[in-house]
C-alpha cells in the first residue's frame, strides 16, 4: 500500500473501537500513520484484500504468499545476552546471543520504518490456564499477519478488557523491514530477536507467519518452567475420563494429525503446558502442514480449507475459479494452514485438559501421583532451549 496516498481503508472507522489506553510509544512507536486495534477476522479480511495481501479462494479461506521464506528462519533467531539471561539460557548452537546495544539500535531503526505507516495490533494471551496466561501484544505491518495473530491465540471478548489490556511482552513484526548484517550483528537481513528485560521481541525481513508464533512460543518456554509448568512442542487430546494423551514430534510430523481423533477431544496441535492444574493449550487455533491433505484420511483439518477464517500459506490455486491444488507443491513443500481451534468439532472448551493421568506414565493404571513426579523430573530435566 502507498503510504503517500491517504486513501480511506475499508476499517478505518472502526480502527481505534477496540484500543488500549496502554499505547504504542510504550514501545517506542510514534508518529505512525493509523493505528488498527484488534480488528476481528471480518475486517482484517477487508484490510488485506485492500492491501493486496492475498487473494479469497474458494468457500473463504484467504491465501497469502510468504514471499523469501516458506518456513522459520532458525539461523537469523537471537537472544539478546544481559543480566536476566546470562545465566538462565544454554547458549549455543541454538540459543545465539546478541548485543544489547546492537537491539537498540535495530529497534530504534525499525521504529523509524513504521513511523508514516499503518499497523495492526492484536492484545492477546498466551496460555489458556488463568494462573499461567502471559498478556502479549503482536504489532504487525500486515493486516493477515494481525488476522493469523488474532486466530492463534486467545482473545480479548469485551471492549473494557481490551482498553484495558497491558502486556507483559510485545512482538514487533514487518517484514518490509531488513536488517544490515554488518551494522547490526545479525546473519542475514532476516532477524528474529528476543529481548527479555525490556518484554520486547523484534521480526524483520520475513513475511513467514510461523515466526510469531514461535516467538510467543520461546516467551513462554523461557518463563513458565519458572513458575512450575513444563512448557511442550506437542499435540494433546483428552478422553471423556478426562484421561490427556500427549503426541511429541518436529513440525510436520503428523501432531495435528494425530491428535484430531474423532474418539477424543481435542486440547491443542502444537504447544502446551503441563502445570499443577492439568495439560493447558498455549494456543486458540491450529497451524496445520496443508500439502497432500486428504478428505478421507483427515476430513477435519480438509474441512478447514473450505472455509472463511482459515490462512492458508503458499497453498497453490487457480486464479480463475480460485479452487485450492493441496498436491502443488510448487511453492513450497510447507504449506500451512492457520485456523480457529473451534473449527474442530471436539474441541474442548477453555482448551485446558482437566487431568493428566497417563502422561509420562511407563505402564497402564499409574497414578497423578506419578505423573505429577514425571513433571518434576522433566522440569529439572529442561535445559533452556528458547
């Protein structure tokens, strides 16, 4: 969109109805052209389309093109190395650090990009249990950025809890933006880098909507262990005893699939928490690989591609009759789908497993009380990969 061109967007009059008095300079934004405030997904539709951020394909999902990159950029992701981190996080390979000074002034330069802009804000929460839900705000330049927000995690429901939302960790994310490797110590021009002492995580140079939700993802990693909870990259269902079965695995290894059993209700496909209180979904929606899906195999997950409130990412279509080739693979082999948890039938509501009596369990009939001592375990066990 031309920021030179003050053309009126199809949201604009409802831009600010759901903001929080707790502003934007708190994040060193100012003098930005408008501020869009937790938009639902109908207007963020409207402000993409706008945008020219994708296209409506058949029955309603909205199709993006990522661009440069059709996955995460794990090499081009830092933790920014201070007093809070020095000795809580194992680095490495894995966990790289960065220059304090040198996220200033990243910071300080992307501030300056979007000032003259518009972006998108989404107050939200990470983790459903209320004794472990981290407020996050998600500050996006692209309107389907701010709806993959808003369909990821766990929302504001009144206009008085959105005024008065404050987050305890923001996520900043324009991929206009790209860094100078040699100015500013990263790799590339792609940069994903977390700040724990000032709550603030910055993402430039990648259009990949997977980075967002994997930097809340490391938020919570990092934190939640401290308070007791085992933080996993897992899928997890419930039988009607109340009974969660948990499903480990690398992305695209068949989670989602895995846990979307007709026979069992589904608490999440991707990242929870087992705490005292049970197995808790970190998120409220699904972020599913898309390519070769079957309506018979998985008729669910196929059933989410037919509909409006899906994104659905680097997923091929004819720009014609705009009907989906799930099988192209073209652009890349890891397509994905982002989607409303509800839009699985059995879904649980609150997205909290009520017991963990089989989890880490070694045969059938374990008691809470060993699982509550495998949780201990495992947490002593975690070793800080953020």
């Amino acid at each position: 969109m031309n920021i030179y061109i003050d053309v009126q967007s199809p949201a604009v009059k409802q831009a600010g109805a759901m903001a929080s008095l707790y502003g934007l300079e708190h994040h060193g934004l100012t003098n930005l052209r408008r501020v869009y405030w937790n938009l639902p997904a109908p207007g963020l539709y409207e402000e993409a389309i706008h945008r020219s951020e994708g296209q409506i394909c058949h029955e309603g999902p909205l199709v993006v093109d990522t661009g440069k990159h059709t996955a995460r950029a794990a090499a081009d992701k830092f933790v920014v190395r201070e007093q809070s981190t020095e000795e809580a996080v194992w680095w490495g390979q894995y966990n790289r650090p960065f220059n304090p000074e040198s996220f200033s002034g990243l910071h300080s330069r992307l501030c300056g990009y979007l000032q003259g802009r518009d972006v998108f804000v989404q107050d939200v929460y990470g983790g459903a249990d209320p004794e472990h839900r981290l407020p996050v705000r998600i500050i996006t330049q692209k309107a389907w950025h701010s709806l993959f927000a808003r369909t990821m995690f766990l929302k504001n429901t009144t206009v008085e809890q959105a005024r008065r939302h404050v987050p305890d960790f923001t996520i900043i994310a324009a991929p206009g933006f790209q860094a100078n490797p040699m100015a500013d110590g990263t790799r590339s021009e792609t940069f994903i880098v977390l700040n724990f002492r000032q709550k603030l995580g910055i993402i430039g140079g990648t259009g990949y909507a997977g980075e967002i939700k994997k930097t809340v993802f490391t938020v919570l990693n990092y934190l939640l262990p401290l308070e007791g909870v085992l933080s996993m990259h897992c899928s997890a269902n419930v039988g009607k005893d109340g009974d969660a079965a948990i499903f480990f695995g690398l992305s695209g290894t068949g989670k989602t699939t895995l846990s979307a059993d007709p026979a069992r209700r589904l608490v999440g496909d991707d990242e929870h928490g087992w705490g005292p209180n049970g197995v808790f979904n970190f998120e409220d929606g699904c972020y599913a690989k898309m390519i070769r899906l079957s309506p018979d195999a998985e008729p669910q997950i196929f059933a989410t591609t037919r509909r409006f409130g899906t994104i659905l990412e680097n997923v091929v279509y004819d720009p014609v009759s705009r009907l989906l080739d799930l099988n192209d693979e073209k652009l890349t082999e890891n397509t994905r789908g982002a989607y409303p948890l509800d839009f699985i039938d059995n879904a649980v509501a609150g997205r909290t497993g009520s017991t963990s009596h089989d989890l880490g369990a070694e045969k059938p009939g374990r008691t809470g009380d060993v699982n509550v001592h495998a949780r201990e375990v495992a947490l002593r066990r975690q070793i800080g990969d953020v």
